[in-house]
C-alpha cells in the first residue's frame, strides 16, 4: 500500500487475490414479494446512482381474493380500479396491485409496474411491496416473483505506483474495526535463475491522518520466483512510515505457522483489538488456510497513537511487480508471468453501523507512464450501514 517491503521481491498493501479468469459481471437476485406483507426487504443494497432492474419472472395477486380478480405487477386496469375502495392505496395515483419499490424509505418511492431499469436515488436496502396500505391487507393473496439486477459499482481509478486494489475510506473521527478479504494462492512460474516474477496478495488497515505516525498491520500471501525457482509463503507485517522499535518492521517476515502452496484456498483479516494500558494500539492480524488451518500474530503500535490516526481506511491489494525500476521504459520479462485476472472476493471493511456509507477508492498501477494493472468495477457491492463489501479482479496488462 504507501509502505514498501523489501522481504525478497515484496512490496505489499491490502487484499484478496484468486487465479480465475471471471470478468465482472452483473449481479442478479430473484425474491418472492408477497401481497399479504407491506415492505419486504429483497437483499439488495444499492449505491446511490447505481443502475438496477426489476423485471417480473412470474405469480399473479389480488388485493381482494372475494371480489376482485388476479393481476399481475401492473396492477388493475382503471375501470377494475375504479370498482375499489379508493381509500387502501398506498400510492394514490397509481391503480391497485401495482409493485412499487422504495431505498430505505418513502422519500425514495419508485413504480416499478411490470419492470424497468432505475436509477438509485440514495444508498441502500432495496424493498418491494404491492400498492395496498398495511392496513388492508388481510383480504389479499399471492405473489409474484421478481429479479433484481445490479451492475458492478464503477469507480474512477486512482494512480498508485505500486499495487492495484481497493481502498474504503473512514471520515475523520470514524474508526474501522476490521478489513478481509479472500483469494487463490496464484501460481508463479519461473523461466530462469534472473526471473523476478511475483504476485504478493495482502489486507490491511492503515492510518492517513499524519503520515509521520501512520501504521499498517496487514497480512497476505506472496508467489515469487528465487534463483529460477518457485517460492510461495505467508506473510505479515506492522510497517511504519518511521520503523523505531521491533514492534514494526521495514520488512515482511514469514507466518511460519503456515504452509502456503499455489491453488490454496486463503482468507485473511486484520481487526483492532483495542489499546494498551500506555496508549498503543493493537491489532490481530489472521490468515485460514482452505478452511482448516488458521494462524495469527498479535501486532501493535510501537509508540502512543490516537486510534483514528491507525484505522482511517482498509484495504484489498494486489502486487504483481518486483521492487526494481523500469530498465529503458521496459519492465523485466518475468513480470508477465501471471496472464490470468487475480479474484479478490469478500472484500470486506467493518466500522460503526450508524455510519451510512464510507469513501471507496479504486487504485490502479500506474508507473512512469506506463499502465502495469487494472481493477474491474466492485462486484456484488454493499456500502452501508457501517460495512463496505464487494470483489474485483485484478489484470496485469504490461507485456
């Protein structure tokens, strides 16, 4: 991320890497909306301005199984309409039985009537309901199904020199608690003994309030090439922007604890555990293996921090370069070893629920001019209610 390791060819940051080659796609989730229930949350959480689609996939309902027909979500034609009592609607000017949508609350209502594309007018819950005030509900039936589909969050990439990923801001005065992610072990290949070829995966929190004080505690795993060969291991690290103890170090030491091999299943966090007596900080940072094994290190601050100079942002990275610089505009050939797009699934940044949503920045490596990696848009987003959420793919794109 902003530190740099010098641990063989390590340079890590924040996230979440595995060797699939998924593009980002649309997120779809079908839901049953019932007629005899007034709002019902679908699962999806929307960012403001983001696009989503309602569509109907089947069902039909009544808000009266005695007197009136089945209909489906455009609700009743007008002269049907007209036959009801007026009084029941929840939207007045749109008939009976039509399927209407609302973010969090009235002020957000949306007709959704047989489906369409929309655009989100706050961060949110997404809710469904049939047009029938809670009320008069008690002679309603059926339901209808319905799917709701979301597009990946587009954000404008940010120039980092070295490592591509996301990052989730707090607002001053807001701590986070946690940062996670997973991914797949990726596997490096090694041409010869020159060969610098590396992929390092990372999570981590980090202060930006005051650079000189600025901690991270992360964890992760890295793929590199040594003296021709493959080497694959788990790494962590407390880095500091002034290292003065050996509480922090200027490079990754090995998790020992853990056998790290390509295809390895990982999931790593980091999580504020609270501060000493005396004013340092301290943090746990974890990585599971394949779901069986799991190791830890406690890890602190070396020196008095306020907290919210510790937890200011959480990170997902991915770094697929060695620390050397461009020979003549030209990377070295081994940084091409990893033409598959790297998965970072369940990013994830903890902080209090009261806060509704968090900045979200997207990193991209950049280096003298020349574009090394990209991000996909973040996939199955959530950014509310104190939790940002989502995964993203990583391309090396210098050959």
């Amino acid at each position: 991320m902003r530190f740099v390791c010098s641990r063989g060819a390590l340079l890590w940051s924040i996230a979440c890497a595995l060797t699939l080659g998924l593009a980002p796609s649309a997120h779809a989730v079908s839901d049953t909306v019932s007629a005899t229930q007034g709002w019902q949350q679908t699962g999806v959480d929307l960012v403001q301005g983001q696009q989503f689609t309602v569509e109907t996939l089947g069902g039909n309902w009544t808000v009266d199984f005695r007197n009136f027909p089945y209909v489906g979500p455009a609700g009743y034609d007008s002269a049907t309409d007209a036959l009801i009592f007026q009084g029941c609607k929840y939207k007045s000017a749109l008939p009976y039985g039509r399927l209407l949508a609302r973010i969090v609350d009235d002020n957000t209502l949306t007709d959704i009537g047989t489906g369409a594309t929309f655009s989100a007018a706050r961060s949110g819950p997404l809710s469904l309901r049939i047009n029938d005030i809670d009320g008069c509900l008690g002679d309603n039936d059926g339901n209808l199904t319905v799917r709701i589909t979301t597009p990946p969050v587009a954000t404008v990439p940010n120039r980092q020199e070295l490592w591509s990923g996301y990052e989730t801001l707090a607002p001053s005065g807001v701590n986070l608690a946690k940062v996670s992610a997973s991914w797949t072990v990726p596997t490096v290949t090694c041409s010869g003994p020159s060969d610098v070829a590396r992929a390092a995966a990372w999570v981590g929190l980090t202060g930006g309030l005051n650079r000189q004080k600025a901690w991270l505690p992360q964890i992760g795993t890295n793929s590199f090439c040594q003296l021709g060969s493959p080497h694959y291991e788990a790494v962590f690290q407390m880095a500091t922007k002034n290292c003065l103890s050996l509480n922090c170090s200027p490079d990754a030491k090995p998790l020992t604890s853990l056998s790290v091999s390509p295809g390895d299943d990982e999931a790593a966090s980091v999580q504020y555990t609270g501060a000493s007596s005396t004013g340092e900080q301290r943090f746990q940072v974890t990585l599971t293996v394949n779901s069986t094994t799991t190791a830890g290190v406690a890890l602190q601050t070396d020196a008095k921090v306020a907290r919210n100079e510790v937890t200011a942002s959480g990170v997902a990275a991915v770094e697929l370069q060695p620390e050397l610089p461009l020979l003549g505009g030209v990377f070295p050939a081994g940084l091409a070893q990893f033409p598959s797009p790297i998965f970072v699934r369940n990013y994830g940044v903890d902080g209090p629920a009261s806060m509704s949503r968090y900045g979200l920045v997207r990193h991209e490596m950049h280096r003298k001019g020349t574009l090394l990696a990209i991000n996909s848009d973040l996939m199955d987003p959530t950014l509310s209610g104190g939790k940002t959420s989502g995964s993203f793919t990583v391309t090396w794109k210098h050959r």
